[in-house]
C-alpha cells in the first residue's frame, strides 16, 4: 500500500485496520494532507483526513461516544452493526433506531481539546509551511447522525429510560437517529468572532478547532504546540441542533463549546506529533550540517549593525536568543536567559525598538511585541482566567508556547497610576521573568502552569521588571546617524539564502547536547574560591555558568573548557563596568 491511498481512507475504513494504518500513516509524509492552517474549508470535505497545528489553548469536558452500536430497523426489525469512532454523524434512515440496552453497544470516553493557531507564530514560517501544504481534497460523502454527547447529558438520557422496556427509545434519542434537514435555520450568535476564538494574541489570519482525542490523550498538554491529523467534521448541522434544537436552549456554555464548523471545525484525531522547535527550516538531521563558527560570526556581525556597533550588546542578545529552560530544579528554571536592554535611543523618528523587533520577526519561529504603558498594563488581560459560566479557560497575553520570544518595550512608558489589575499584571509578568511559571485565575484558586517565554525588555534606564542580565547600550554615534540607512544595508546583507540559514542555526544551538564533563568540576570549584575572594557571590557563580553554556551552544560545542571559561568572565567584566560606570 502505497502513502498516498491513505488520503482517500473514510473513518470507517479506517477502523477496520486502525493499528496498521497509524503504523503506515508515522511513517508516512504528513504533507501529503491539507493543511487546515492555511486551507480554504470550503474546499474541504467532511470525512476527509487533514493536519492542524497549533498550541493546546484549553480543555473540554470529557464526552461520551458509541463506538459500536445496534441500528434496529422499525419496520422489519432487521438489525445492523455500525461504529461511531471518529464521526460526529451515524447514518441513519428515518425508520431506524439505536439500540442503546443491546449487548453489542459499547460506549466509550473522548477528550476534547481546544487548539488554535500558534501565539505569535511568525510570517516566515507560515509561508514556508503553507507552500508544503499541498495535499489531494477528497470528496468522502457526509454522514447524518450525533452520537457525541456530553458525559452530563448522555447520564441524564440514559436516567431518562431507565424504566423503559429495552426497545423504547427517547424522543431525543430518536431525533438523533433520524435524518435532519439538509439546510439548517440561520443561526443567530450572541457573541463575537473574537469571542469565540479566544486567541491569547491577535492573529487576522489564526484558526481553532476542537480536536477530539480517543487515545494517549494525557499525553496532551495545555500550551504545548503539537501537529494532529485525523477526519475533519464541518457539517453544518453541528450548529443547527445546538442552537435551533428544542433540546438546548442554546445557552451560553452551549454556544461556547459547540461553535459554527464553518469557524471552528473539528477533527477527530488519529494521531498526532509534537513540534520540537516550531521551525520548519530544521529537520531532524539538520544538525551535523550546520556550519555553526560561520553562521556565528555572519549573524553577529548583523546584530551588531542592528545594535548600534555595539558587540557586547550584540553577543548578549545572540545568546538569549539561543536560550531555553533546559531544566527545572524546586522553583528554579534553569537556562532562562531574560535580557534588558537600557539606553535605548529616544528619538521619536528613529523609532529604534519597532525595528529592532522587526529583525527578531524575521529570525525567530515566534514572537510578540508589547509596548508598556499604563493604559495597555491596566486593560490588557495578561493572565488565563477560568469562565464558570462558559466553562472555559479565557486567554492571556501569557499563555503562550515554549520559546515564544516576548519584547517587552518599556521606552512608550509615561507617568502615570497602575490600577490593581495593572499591579496584578505587573507582579505576574515578573514572576514568569524569574520563575517561569505563571499562575492562572480559577476564581476560588491560583493553579501554576510552568512555561518558556524568552523575555527581551528595552528601556531607557533600568528596567522596572527583573531580568537574568542587563546590559547597558553603548551606540556608536556614526550608526546613529545612519542608523535608516542601516537599517536598508541589513536587509540587503541579510539575503533569502543567508537568512534562512541564520533561522536554523538559531534553532540548532538549542538541540546541542551540552553537559559539564567531570574533569571541569575541580576547574570549577576552584574558580569560585577565587570569585568568593573577591566578593562575588553564588549568583555571579551561576550567570557564569549560564554564559558559559550559552557560549558553547553558538559554537555548536557540547562542552565548556577553560578558553570559553575566561571568554564568559571578560565579557560578563564588559558588561558590569557599563552598569558601574
């Protein structure tokens, strides 16, 4: 069997052979499936297999399905076996029923989960993934019957016919099972798009669906980005029995959780794979052909440009770039590499940090800007906030992906009072900054939800937030002058072929197996006697280290040695002098 037949496989095809053909499918070219990132739905078809990918914003209450069930034929009593597993619909004819007290149904759990487009997620890497998503449009027929209920209403239906003889069904039950109009009324929404989405950053172009999940479900984790592929379900008939039912009075949690199809479609998963670095550039042998000394050294030279002709700035930049907590110890999250950049240039029509993140755009798979001011610090919700009334987990600017680089421009801030929620806010952002961990509002309690958000704060003095290093801006007064004139010279040395490759070598220092061998222990030790003795402590012990780890990465090196060692106490010297002076 060749890859490509599985794009024309129906859900019940599937099942006949599911362990085999997910075996075939892992191994197979995903990009041989629509996209549903960049796909038009209407050229799309239901039942058809498809990929999303995008970060677990919430999740769902769990569901119960049939995955086998007994259709019963009215007139002739005739009975026939049909599975629900990875379909919204059974087909059914009107004289038919399902028998629910037959030996032969077997319920089953599902867990659905709420994905949207990655936070942040760049134009580069858009473009490139959405020219590889090329794949065959197959015109599988719809199905016409629910048997996906909530755990809540399937209990209360099944206590609804307790008493029943084995061959009554319920009225709902029964409409369930018969055919339902093929054009649904108009439906009437209380809420906005926007609303709906729930993006935790605004993204024109961002998807969501609700990915319902039949195994290895508690391998999924919220915030983590993750590739599913599997049967796509946008019947409009989804929302035509929510909304115009006489079940539902289309209440708010309802029309939370089963949102249009045309808006929020769903797939029935699979299976699924976990984006390792969101970096479509960078694949998985990537690494021993990465020339890390030269690309080094051709990427400094632009981010020294960029910063001015300042190349301590520039290696401190490059090296939080490469950062990314590699380990967590008690409350400690080791590798984090939070960077403040003060004395930046003030003057309105240079407007310096804009393009400064306009570069870490093009370099980084994803990123978010955020000018500080007192207004946007006391409107902007910041963190996730549990919603009782929809049962849903509301979106913050925080709830972002691992290694989201966030910039943080606190050079639009201006005198003014922080109300509370702006304190709150405040105090959150700092405790990512030094824990990266944030935690989020359940009303009656805080829950703590670990992360990876790479923080880039530019001020005018020191920043008001904490970070892991602050490095003071020493511009040249020439690149001042001609610092648009720069700006152009950049993008023209910066060329499609160099740049791309400046994209995956950020991404391949992280995948550098670096470890501190035995040998430098001693060296180690004995270094920190003399730093005690000149009154530094155990902290100036470990941003050391840090650099020193982050030093070897750039160089595409596993180890650190005495050479490095002195490299990372001269530039760290560098960088306290300017704080000092």
């Amino acid at each position: 069997m060749s890859p490509m037949n599985l794009t024309a496989y129906t859900p019940e095809m599937w099942i006949e052979d599911e362990e085999n053909l997910t075996n075939l499918l892992q191994n197979s070219s995903w990009e041989l499936f629509p996209m549903l990132n960049y796909s038009d739905l209407s050229g799309l078809r239901e039942g058809q297999i498809v990929r999303f990918k995008g970060m677990v914003q919430d999740m769902r209450t769990p569901e119960y399905y049939l995955e086998k069930c007994v259709i019963t034929n009215q007139g002739t009593k005739e009975q026939k076996i049909k599975h629900g597993k990875y379909l919204e619909f059974i087909k059914c004819q009107d004289n038919e029923v399902i028998d629910f007290y037959s030996k032969d149904t077997v319920r089953k759990e599902l867990q659905t989960f709420y994905v949207i487009s990655t936070p942040g997620e760049n134009q580069w890497v858009k473009d490139i993934e959405s020219k590889k998503s090329i794949g065959p449009v197959q015109d599988n027929p719809p199905a016409n019957t629910s048997l996906k209920r909530s755990l809540d209403d399937e209990t209360t239906s099944m206590m609804d016919v307790d008493d029943q003889p084995s061959t009554s069904v319920p009225l709902t039950v029964k409409r369930q099972c018969n055919a339902v109009p093929d054009q649904p009324k108009p439906l009437k929404m209380d809420m906005s798009t926007e609303y709906l989405l729930n993006f935790p950053v605004e993204d024109k172009n961002g998807r969501a669906c609700l990915v319902k999940m039949y195994k290895s479900e508690s391998d999924v984790k919220l915030n983590e980005v993750y590739e599913f592929i599997g049967f796509l379900s946008v019947d409009p008939k989804l929302s035509h029995e929510i909304y115009c039912g006489e079940e539902s009075e289309g209440d708010l949690e309802d029309q939370v959780h089963n949102p249009p199809p045309s808006l929020i479609p769903r797939i029935h998963c699979v299976t699924f794979r976990k984006s390792k670095h969101g970096n479509p550039l960078v694949g998985d042998n990537e690494l021993d052909k990465c020339n890390f000394e030269v690309i080094r050294r051709e990427l400094l030279i632009a981010l020294t440009q960029l910063l001015l002709g300042d190349e301590v700035a520039a290696e401190y930049l490059l090296y939080h770039m490469i950062s990314e907590v590699y380990v967590r110890k008690d409350v400690m999250a080791l590798g984090k590499f939070s960077l403040n950049l003060s004395n930046i240039p003030m003057a309105e029509d240079m407007k310096y940090v804009e393009k400064l993140y306009e570069f870490v755009q093009l370099l980084v798979p994803k990123s978010v800007y955020f000018p500080l001011t007192v207004e946007s610090i006391n409107e902007k919700t910041f963190i996730p906030k549990k919603d009782y009334d929809s049962n849903r987990l509301n979106s913050g600017l925080l709830q972002l992906s691992a290694n989201t680089s966030l910039v943080l421009d606190e050079t639009k801030l201006q005198p003014g009072k922080l109300d509370q929620a702006g304190i709150t806010a405040v105090r959150a952002i700092a405790k990512v900054i030094n824990t990266q961990t944030l935690s989020y509002d359940f009303n009656y309690y805080p829950v703590d939800f670990e992360c990876d958000i790479k923080f880039l704060i530019t001020s005018e003095g020191k920043s008001l937030l904490p970070s892991d290093c602050h490095v003071v801006l020493q511009p040249n007064e020439e690149h001042l002058a001609t610092f648009n004139e720069i700006i152009v010279a950049l993008k023209h040395f910066l060329k499609p072929e160099l740049l791309n490759e400046c994209r995956k070598y950020l991404s391949m220092c992280k995948l550098v197996a670096y470890e501190i061998e035995e040998n430098m222990h001693t060296f180690i030790q004995e270094k920190f006697v003399e730093m005690r003795q000149k009154g530094e402590t155990a902290e100036d012990l470990h941003n050391i280290l840090v650099l020193n780890r982050l030093i070897c990465l750039s160089y595409g090196k596993n180890a650190m040695n005495a050479d490095i060692w002195e490299r990372a106490c001269k530039l760290e010297e560098k960088r306290k002098q300017r704080i000092s002076s």
